[in-house]
C-alpha cells in the first residue's frame, strides 16, 4: 500500500505544552483520512506541521516521498489547504483571490483564465467573483477557499474542520463536494471533532487526544476494539453506565443481569464510546457489569 | 534555475491589485510627506536660495524612499500575518524563499521608485543645477530594495502593530532628520557622526546627491548600501525558512 502522507514521531510544543507529542501516522493514497479528536487535541497544529506551514520540533514529514524540510517546494505543489480560520486576502475581489492563488501555483500564465473559468461553475461563484472577499458570508468564504485549494488539482487536499460552524444544508453540500473530490482520485485529510462525520465520511480515522493518536483504523475496525454493541444501563438516579458486547447476544445475556429497576438500551457502538473508552474522558464506561440490582424493566435496540 | 521575474510577479500580484484597488490613496500618502519637507525646508527655511534646493531634494528624495519602500512592506505583512492569516498561504505556495522575499518587497519598490522620480521632477523645474540619469535611476533602485528589504524583515519580525509604530519613530524617523539628509551633519558632536555615518540612510542620500548633481558617486556609500540589503535579505531568508516569524 502507497504511503502518500508519512509523519514520524512528529512533536511541537507551545512553552511547556505539548500540543503535539511523538506522533507518527500514514495515510494512504486515494483514502479519506479522518482525524478526529476534541478542541485544543492538536489537530491544527499537527496539520500545520504536515503542510509545511510550522516546522517540527523533531520528527519528519514526508509527501508523496519528498521530505517538508528538505523539498518543501516539491511537497507544497502536491497539496491544497483549506484552513479552519480563512486566509483569503479581504482587499481583493474574489476573482483576484482566485487570480493570485493559481499565479502563487506557478500554474502558467496562459492556463490560468481557463482553469478559473472551469472551476468557478462547481462552486457557483460566477456571480460573485468581482465582490470584495471581507464583504462574503462565512459559508461563500469558504466555497472560495475550496476552489482556491484545487485550483492546482493536488494530489492531497487539507482540511482543518472544513464542516465546524456550517449548517446542515451546506455540510451535507461539502460531504458531497469531498466525496467526489476524492473520487478523482485525491486524498483527502481532514481533521473534525464530529464523531459523526468521521464515521461516515472517513475510510480511516485516526484519535488525537492531548497530542497523542490514541488510536486508528476504519471507523468498523476501531468500534470492533471496543465491542460493536453498548448495552446503557441507566439506574433511578440518572446515572448511566456503559458496557460494550462484541455481539448482540452477548449484549442481550449482559442486559438479562442488569438491575431491575433500570432503563436499558443496547445500540450500536461509535467512535464516542471509542473515545470515552480510550482516554477515560467524561464518563468512565465500565466493561464489567452494571452497578445497579435487579432485573432489566426495558431493552431497546436502536 | 527557476523563472525569477516570474516568481517574483506570481508573489506580489495580490499588492499589486491592492495597489490598483487604492492608487490614488497610494500615490496621495507617497506624495504628502515629501511635498511638506519641500515646503518647509525647500521654501519656509531657505526661500529662494536654489543651492540649498539643490541640496535638499536629493535628501527629501531619499526619505521619501525610505518611508515608502519601508511603510508599504512592513505594514502590509504584518496585517497579513496577524489579522489576515494570508500570509500562510504564501507560505504554502511552491515558491523559492527569495521570490517571496522580493515579491513582497515589490510594492514598496513601486511607490519609493515613483515618489522619488516625481519629487525629483519637480525639483528640477525649482532649480536648475538638478538632473537625472540612469545613475539616479539606480541610486533610487537600490535605496527602495534596501528599505524593502528592512521592512520586510520588519514586517515579518514585529508582533503587534504598536511593535512596528515602536520601530518607525525610534529607527526611521530620527534616521530621516539625522542622515544629512535636509542640513549638512559635520557641524555635530564628532560621535554622532560616527552614529550617523553607520545608518544606512546617509549612505543612500549621499549616493542619491551626487548622482543628482552630476559630481562622482562614493564607492563605499554603494557598498555600505549593499552590504545593508544583503542584512536585511538574510534576516527575511532566515525568518521564513526558519518559520521564526
Ligand atoms: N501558537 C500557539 N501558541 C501557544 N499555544 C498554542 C498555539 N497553537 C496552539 N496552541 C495550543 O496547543 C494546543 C493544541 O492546539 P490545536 O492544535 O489548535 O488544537 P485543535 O486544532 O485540535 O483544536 C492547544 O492547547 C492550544 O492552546
Ligand atoms: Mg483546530
């Protein structure tokens, strides 16, 4: 399998924080690879350490074989960013941004008008492109930021949370564009803290926690460590516990030992319950039995 | 070998639609600066007295390349970098360092090149012991990269925008009064003319008085104004390929 993005044992720190600690991840070519981990996990900062934008403390990044450090230019033609926060040039028109980023490609001079005017109609931005690029909504900012990122056709396309602060309309849009975006054959690496599009956009997700990748594999494999079924107990109090079956079975005979007295659902598991199970953040998801006594008053199966 | 011109363009082109979008803004706060010192020095001071115009022009000349080719590169950087977060995306883009550099330096060529050349046309209808050749041509060439360059690395280097007012009146404004630039500094205490000669300011005045009165041009002047932009060149190299910014 072709490693088109290798990083090894990549660190940063900011003072005494370590907002990225010895972390090595491969993704491969043609996948969608999901990088999925809460705010301030270091999900921007290792993007940047890929993208060649920040050096590492120590460890290396490679791009399609070309070291960031040593032929930052042959990494840099092979990818397009879209950052979290937009990093268009507010002076200029939305044509000049568009303008300016296929120039700063070295696309030549005489393809430029033309790969415009062929990737303007996939964004509908036809009728924006002499508008001041301050004066455009967050979500046209970010339409122009994409047509911006591919102007070059890389071979990997960056997102940091290209879907935070949109609404469902346009996520949905951009699940699409992403899609069929990787269907050309370009690999796309984005970061999220939505379990949900990790689980369903991504071919592989990685975990980020406190600058560690906790784990990563397909969204399957990483619910298979854990148990594909959690069976949530929840007592008269309110307080929930959680454990997680391989299958259903096993999940329906740990359900028969609960506590009366208790609410029960079994569902399947996803990448939150991995989450919580790796790092022990928010709830502390027991494996073993339930805590509370009694037989089961209800079973759902969702 | 790779296009540098070429590159160079690629760079700058966003300064230059900014330029374009506000030219006339531009060329007002190029031109308001130099004209006030001409009023003031060239006609409140010394009325009439067309030596001392002759000698003044040539110094106004040379701040006004200064306060361009330093103002226009270190501001739009820092408001690129700090508030824009544009400036990354030159970072990303597949560029050698020194295109970027001189891409940026652009701007602040443009205005201090065409302030300086303005200023001096008008000089020359005032007195007529002034012209210009191609050694003129070059002197405000080389004085508008140098100051570039500074601001460029300035730019690059100050946090805040309070830091690079900080940097304009403590280097710049005292380097446009100090350099012999509008009275003759031998009349002043022996160790501030030490100071005065290292600022990089009196050496492209210097150069620029004597290419525009026709006398012979100080090598060493040239070469201290050389040795200045190949600083500021290496500190801007150093601050983007070191991300030190
Ligand atoms: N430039 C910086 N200076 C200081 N601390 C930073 C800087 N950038 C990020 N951090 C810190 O590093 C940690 C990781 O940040 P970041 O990578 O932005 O997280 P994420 O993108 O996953 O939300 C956070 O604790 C953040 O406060
Ligand atoms: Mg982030």
């Amino acid at each position: 399998m072709d490693n088109i993005i290798s990083a090894q044992g990549l660190a940063k720190s900011f003072g005494s924080l370590k907002a990225v600690d010895d972390l090595t991840l491969y993704v491969r070519k043609g996948e969608i690879y999901g990088f999925l981990g809460p705010n301030g996990a270091g999900k921007t900062t290792t993007i940047r350490m890929l993208t060649t934008m920040d050096p590492p403390d120590s460890g290396s990044v490679a791009i399609d074989g070309f070291d960031t450090r040593k032929d930052f230019i042959e990494a840099r033609r092979r990818i397009g960013v879209i950052q979290q926060h937009h990093s268009l040039d507010k002076d200029l028109t939305v044509k000049e941004n568009i303008y300016h980023h296929a120039l700063m490609q070295n696309i030549p001079f005489k393809e430029c008008k033309s790969r415009v005017e062929e990737i303007i109609p996939l964004m509908e931005l036809q009728e924006r492109m002499n508008t001041k690029a301050e004066k455009l909504s967050g979500g046209w900012k970010k339409r122009v930021a994409i047509v911006c990122s591919l102007i070059h056709r890389p071979e990997i396309l960056f997102m940091d949370e290209p879907t935070t602060g949109l609404d469902t309309q346009s996520r949905n849009a951009l699940w699409k564009l992403i899609r069929s975006i990787n269907r050309t054959g370009t690999t796309v690496f984005l970061t999220t803290h939505y379990i949900f599009e990790a689980e369903s956009l991504c071919d592989r997700v990685g975990i980020i926690n406190k600058g560690k990748l906790i784990v990563e594999g397909t969204p399957q494999e990483l619910r298979s460590r854990i148990g594909d079924y959690a069976l949530v107990v929840t007592d008269p109090a309110g307080e929930e516990s959680v454990s997680y079956h391989s299958d259903l079975p096993a999940a329906r005979k740990a359900a028969q030992e609960a506590p009366g007295d208790c609410v029960i659902s079994i569902r399947p598991s996803n990448l939150e319950d991995v989450f919580l199970e790796l790092t022990g953040r928010k709830i502390r998801c027991s494996t073993s039995r339930p805590r509370c006594s009694g037989s089961p008053t209800a079973i759902c199966v969702i | 070998m790779f296009n540098f011109p070429s590159e160079v363009f690629r760079v700058s082109y966003g300064d230059l639609c900014y330029m374009k979008h506000n030219l006339v803004q531009t060329l007002v706060s190029t031109l308001v600066g130099p004209l006030l010192y001409l009023l003031a020095f060239g006609y409140g001071m010394k009325a009439g007295d067309t030596e001392y115009i002759a000698y003044v022009i040539p110094g106004i000349v040379a701040i006004s390349s200064m306060n361009s080719g330093f103002s226009s590169s270190s501001q739009k950087i820092v408001i690129q970098r700090l508030f824009h977060s544009s400036f990354d995306e030159l970072v990303l883009c597949p560029m050698h360092t020194s295109s970027v550099i001189f891409g940026k330096c652009m701007l602040g060529i443009i205005r201090g090149l065409a302030g300086g050349i303005i200023i001096l046309g008008l000089g020359m209808i005032l007195t007529p012991d002034l012209f210009v050749d191609y050694r003129f041509i070059l002197a405000l060439l080389m004085s508008s990269v140098m100051f570039s360059l500074l601001g460029v690395s300035a730019g690059l280097l100050a946090n805040s925008t309070p830091t690079l007012s900080l940097f304009n009146s403590i280097i710049i404004l005292p380097m446009s009064f100090m350099c012999g630039t509008l009275f003759d500094v031998s009349s002043l205490p022996e160790i501030v003319s030490y100071i005065v000669w290292a600022l990089p300011l009196s050496h492209t005045t210097s150069v620029l008085r004597d290419a525009a009165s026709g006398s012979a041009v100080d090598p060493v002047s040239v070469i201290m104004i050389i040795v200045y932009a190949a600083i500021f060149y290496a500190i801007c190299y150093i601050v983007i390929r070191k991300k030190l910014y």
